[in-house]
C-alpha cells in the first residue's frame, strides 16, 4: 500500500517497549511521529534513534510524540532504550502488519542476498490523524532537523 500526504494515517495498536498497548487514534491531538527502522543496535539504527534522543526536548516543544517501530521483541527494545537512555517509546511490529500497511517493507539486499525488509521511513501525523509528511529512504545525517523543519 502507498500512502501519500494528505491520507488517513492507518490506525494500529502495538505493544511498546514496557509491554503497554499503544493505539495511534488515542494520541489524536497529538502531532505523531513515527519512524520505521531495520534493527535495534545496528549501527544506522543506533545513530538514527541517538539523533532523535538528542533532539527530544525539540520536538516536545512542538508538540511532537515520537515513536520507533521494528519487528524487533519487546525485550531486545528495551534492551536497546535503557542502552542508550532512549526517552521515547519503541513499539514492537513482530509481524510487521504495521509495517505493511504504512507501506515499508521493500525489497533489500545483502552480501548478494535478496529478502524483504524494512525501508528506513518517517511518517509525520498532524493531530487529526492525517499524513502531513513522509521521508522514504532516509539517509540518517540530517533527517532529525528535515523533520524538526516540517513541525515548525
């Protein structure tokens, strides 16, 4: 599915980090922030949340609740958070239904293999639940402040 500036961001519930259910049509009121990204503790992964920890205090001010979502476990997310002091919440997509439906999993490769995998992805969701940014293919150096950007 390709969604597009605009659309109905697709509602969800996911289980976060501290095994809470997070439903997005709850946070109505609330600009939306959600990052989709390959694996906790890889090195792009890492850099991206740590420029997003960094910058925490900057989207709070505009009003912005930020959220990770993989297809990693609730215990290797909070494994992952309490490393590197992560203030923001990481929901879990094991099955990657999330992730299907906000249209992120490509085709990569790897060492010459081919599997489907998550497509490093921002999708910012203004307080009525509709689209108002997407950034595909994020390159990680800079994308915290595009983002910041878009909120003013």
């Amino acid at each position: 599915m390709t969604l597009n500036i605009g659309d109905k961001a697709p509602d969800f519930t996911l289980i976060s980090d501290d095994g809470q259910e997070v439903t997005l049509s709850k946070l109505r009121g609330n600009k939306v922030v959600l990052y989709f990204y390959p694996k906790d503790m890889t090195p792009g992964c890492t850099k991206e949340a740590c420029d997003f920890r960094d910058n925490f205090a900057a989207f709070k001010k505009q009003g912005a609740l930020i959220f990770g979502i993989s297809k990693d476990s609730v215990k290797t997310h909070t494994k992952f958070k309490e490393k590197y002091s992560l203030p923001f919440t990481l929901l879990v997509d094991e099955n990657a239904n999330v992730c299907e439906a906000y249209g992120v999993i490509n085709k990569k490769s790897l060492f010459g293999k081919t599997f489907l995998g998550i497509q490093r992805t921002t999708i910012l969701i203004d307080e009525k639940g509709i689209i108002r940014a997407i950034w595909r293919k994020v390159k990680v150096p800079g994308h915290v402040e595009q983002i910041l950007d878009e909120l003013k």
